[in-house]
C-alpha cells in the first residue's frame, strides 16, 4: 500500500506535518490533518538536481 502513498510536507511554518496521500489526489487541494491549512498536491514529482559541470572543469 506504501507505493500508492505520496509524502508532501504542511507549507504552514508552524506545522511543517508529513502528510502521506494517495497518489490520487495529484493536483488537487487536501486539508493537513494536523493545522486544517489547505496544501495542493504536487501534480509531478520532481526529480533531484544534479550539480551543473563547468565548462572549466570538464576542459581542463
């Protein structure tokens, strides 16, 4: 069942709860079970950066 959960965090500074819900709700607008803010689901997931080369370093 975890692989149908996706983890946002509470944008409320004096929340900050780890919400877990259901990949179902990508794109919309669930309330936090622990302040009552509503926080939109991310519609993606979006991958880590990676460090950007420089062009210096991959020259030299």
């Amino acid at each position: 069942m975890a692989d149908h959960l996706i983890r946002i965090m509470c944008p409320n500074l004096a929340c900050r709860r780890v919400l877990a819900v259901p990949i179902t709700a990508r794109g919309k607008i669930v309330k936090c079970s622990g302040c009552g803010k509503n926080v939109r689901v991310p519609q993606t997931t979006v991958p880590p950066a990676e460090p950007k080369k420089s062009e210096d370093a991959a020259a030299g």
